[in-house]
C-alpha cells in the first residue's frame, strides 16, 4: 500500500484511541503505507510498543474532556478514530468534531459496530447490557452531521474482545450464556488493513461493514476457548428478555454477507491461547426447560 500523491508525506495521520486492541494495528499499517502517523492519547507509550521515533509522534490528553485535542489535530488532514469504550462514545466524537473542524480536517474515519443502528436500548438493563450499541450509534451520528468529509465502518466483534469475555466468565464454576447469541468475530488486523485503506481514499459515509468468516452461537465459542485452555465448566442456557436480547437473537450484530475476515476463531485462539490436546469439549451443556440436546 502507498500513500495517494495528494497526501504530503510529511503530513501526519492522527489516530485517536492508537495504543488500543486496534489503534495499534492501524499505526502499523498506516506507518507500512509511508505515512507519518500522530497518535492521540492519554499517555505516550514507551517505545517498546513497537512505535518507531522517526514515523510516530504522541500527543497527548483527554477525548472525555477534550483536553489536548485541538493540539493534536493541528497540522494533520485525515483522522482515525479509533478511541472508544463502553459508554461515553458520543461525548468522544463531539470533542473530536469540534477540534477538527477548526482544523480543517479533510477526511475522519471511525470505528462502528455491527448492529449499532439494530440493537434498541429501550430501558435501564437494555442500557447496562447493550449501551455500547447506543453508544456507537450516537457518534456515528455526531460525524455524519459534522460537516467534515467522513467515512464509517462498522465490523463485528473483535477476537481479543470475544477473549477478554470468554477468560472473565471461565472464572465461574458455572457459566450462564445467553441462549440464541451469536457472533462473528473478526480480526483486529484485517479490520485495521480496511480502516487505513479507507482512510487513504476519498471520504465514502457509511461503507459496507467488514465481519468475520464464521458465525457462531456464544456458547460454541466459549466451548472453544475453554478447550483450548483445558478448564472444565458448566454452561447454563440463560434467557434474556427485552427488545435488544430479540434483536441480538435475530442476528443484528452479525453480518452474514460480509464474510471479509479470513482469520477464524481457531486461529485466533490457537496463536493466543494454544492448541487443544484433543477434540473433547471442555464444557458441558445443560439444555434449557423444553430445548433439545
């Protein structure tokens, strides 16, 4: 990959949120395709991160607060937002719009999810459940209405988050999921290739998400990780109600025809937790009331 003629090589590309899962995967690439690249965030990392000194520079602050960031876009022409949580994403994209506004930012790329305009948070455990959803869609929103040229892409849910998830409810001697999940979980690397490749390109608004190669119900990805870990649990069907459980349940957050990703949860798994000794499964299934074994 190289950088179009009409970016200056010495133009740095800010990217918000640039030592996270896919920040840094981004910097990479970005710094692959000759770019200059400005990392935003709340500490400058040491440099055994992997960030060269000649082709990253760090500024740092405070997307919650908007501290710093009028610094940190100055100078720069293309942004990727990459920086987000589980609440406060709207808040984040505002303070970001309003620096690069006064910059004259010329393209802004983010990060959304699958399902964010699908999954509906209609109540208090809709919230605490599925805020992220919410969360996403609201700065989707900020961008769009910004006036700056912009790109958004939406991908389903990373490996190491799926990871994160599976390694907290392993800690359980019995483990509730939620029956009719399911997931397509992509890779952090091959969102972040599409991520750099659209933010050297022309703003595009809203492009086809990227998504995984499989999908999966929740409890046969848990089956996976408990596998490959060799631990032993229980794995109890729990029912959720509420409209974002039906939407979820309904496929929402996953994205059939968009099969991108080549990189499957086996992969992911066996590079980062290792390989099962054998094919026994290291959880046992217990049907709900009325469900089928």
């Amino acid at each position: 990959m190289t950088v179009p003629e009409s970016i200056p090589p010495a133009t740095p590309v800010l990217v918000t949120g640039g030592t996270g899962t896919l920040g840094r995967q981004v910097v990479g690439r970005l710094r692959e395709a000759g770019c200059q690249v400005r990392v935003f965030g709340r500490h400058a990392p040491d440099v055994t991160t992997g960030h060269g000194e000649t082709s990253v520079e760090f500024a740092t602050g405070d997307l919650d607060t908007g501290q710093g960031i009028e610094a940190a876009v100055r100078g720069t022409e293309i942004v990727v937002h990459c920086a987000g949580s589980s609440r406060g994403d709207e808040e984040k994209a505002r303070q970001l719009v309003t620096a690069a506004s006064h910059a004259r930012i010329r393209h802004l790329i983010l990060i959304s999810v699958v399902g964010a305009d699908q999954v509906p948070v209609a109540n208090r455990v809709d919230r605490a459940l599925f805020g992220y959803f919410a969360s996403k869609l609201a700065a989707e929103r900020v961008v769009a209405d910004s006036g700056i040229p912009w790109t958004t892409l939406r991908a389903t849910q990373f490996h190491d988050l799926v990871l994160a998830v599976a390694q907290q409810m392993s800690r359980l001697p019995v483990i509730p999921v939620p029956v009719g999940f399911r997931f397509q979980p992509v890779d952090a690397g091959e969102v972040a290739a599409r991520l750099v490749e659209l933010a050297l390109g022309a703003p595009a608004g809203l492009v086809p998400a990227i998504a995984g190669p499989r999908v999966a119900e929740m409890s046969d990805l848990l089956r996976s990780y408990l596998n490959a870990s060799h631990r032993r649990r229980v794995i109890v069907p729990l029912w959720l109600p509420g409209q974002a459980a039906r939407a979820v349940r309904a496929g929402a957050v996953i994205a059939p025809d968009r099969r991108i990703g080549r990189i499957t949860w086996e992969d992911f798994l066996a590079t980062r937790v290792g390989s099962p000794s054998d094919k026994t499964s290291g959880a046992t299934w217990r049907p709900a009331r009325g469900e089928a074994r």
